[in-house]
C-alpha cells in the first residue's frame, strides 16, 4: 500500500514508519519540519496542498497532535481552542479532505490517547481532545463506507517514562512496538468505527 504518514518525525512516527515499511508498504511521510512533504495539519490549505503533492494514496495514518498541559484554574480558552486546533481539526482535515484523495478501499487511521478514559491533573484539554477524536471517528465510520477510519488510543510509551512517568502515576505503559501493531491492524485489516485502547 501507499501510504500518507503525518506526524512522521515524532518518536512514534518514526517508529511507525520503520514498522509500516518493513511489511512492504510505500510510505510518504509528512511533518511541519521534516518528511518527505512539509505540511502543517492544523491548517486547511496546507493539508489540500499537501494530498495534492502526495499523488495516490491507499491509507492515510496518523501519529501527529499536540496539547497543553495546564490545571484547569490556570488553563485559558485560548488553550481549549490551541488543544482542538492542534490534535483534532487536523486530523478531521485529514479524513474530510482525504475522502476524495484516498482508494475506494482506502483508510484513515487516528491518533488519540488514554486520557479520552482514564483522566489526570492538568489533562483536562488532551482529554477533550482525545475524547472528540473518538467520538468524530464513530460518527465519520458510518458515512465514508467502504473507506475506514479508526483511532488507536494509548497510554504512555514505555519509551517516554523518563520523561512523562510522573504525569500518569500507576498507569502501565505500553510499548511503541504494541502501538505499532495496533496501526497496522488498522490499516490492513477490516474494521471500521474503531477505538483501538492499549
């Protein structure tokens, strides 16, 4: 398959485009600074330009988001709006302007996160995020049959603790390898509407 990957220079983008190339597939990679096509997500024009550059596509994947981290007292709308315009629209961009762009049989596969679930301090807009992610792929399922779309929705990367550990006291992490796995489920396999939680 040919496949779209943004988010590619991030730490489960990289891993995923090893992962994804190593069974066969072609991958075109794409990110803000890096990648084989230079796009930003979060902005309309760019994700047309980007499909545009990207030519034939039989999967579009996505490890791309970001949000900030704040207590809600601390939080301002302007964060809300940061967190929806940095995990969600661009991944909504991807799938509404990829319908057209993708295989008849193609698929769409999304990035969302443990905390849609299983909530912590100053997570409140990652878990808005996460949370309309998934709610957007249930709804999307229903009306781009035969194309797919699914999200995989993990705790911490086993990789990261060093880093983020203390954020989700507790809570077993889980291996970019098992993420992988999930991905590639996704994307050759036949569900559809799903949250794949690991």
């Amino acid at each position: 398959m040919r496949i779209l990957l943004a988010g590619a220079t991030g730490k489960l983008g990289a891993f995923l485009h090893t992962a994804l190339a190593d069974r066969g597939h072609e991958i075109v990679t794409v990110a803000r600074s890096g990648g084989a096509l230079r796009y930003d997500i979060t902005d309309p024009a760019q994700v047309a330009a980007m499909y545009q550059a990207a030519g034939e596509l039989d999967a579009v994947v996505s490890a791309a988001g970001h949000v900030p981290y704040r207590t809600i007292a601390e939080m301002t709308p302007d964060d809300y709006l940061a967190a929806f315009h940095g995990k969600v629209a661009g991944q909504i961009e991807l799938v509404r302007q990829g319908i057209s762009r993708v295989a008849e049989r193609g698929s769409f596969t999304l990035i969302t996160g443990v905390l849609a679930r299983e909530p912590i301090p100053t997570g409140t807009a990652a878990s808005m995020a996460n949370g309309a992610i998934e709610a957007f792929v249930r709804a999307a399922a229903i009306e781009i049959a035969p194309q797919r779309v699914n999200a995989i929705s993990p705790t911490v990367f086993t990789e990261s603790l060093d880093a983020y550990a203390d954020f989700f006291p507790g809570m077993e992490s889980v291996d970019l390898a098992r993420v992988a796995q999930a991905y590639i489920r996704s994307v050759e396999g036949a569900q559809t509407g799903q949250i794949y939680a690991l």
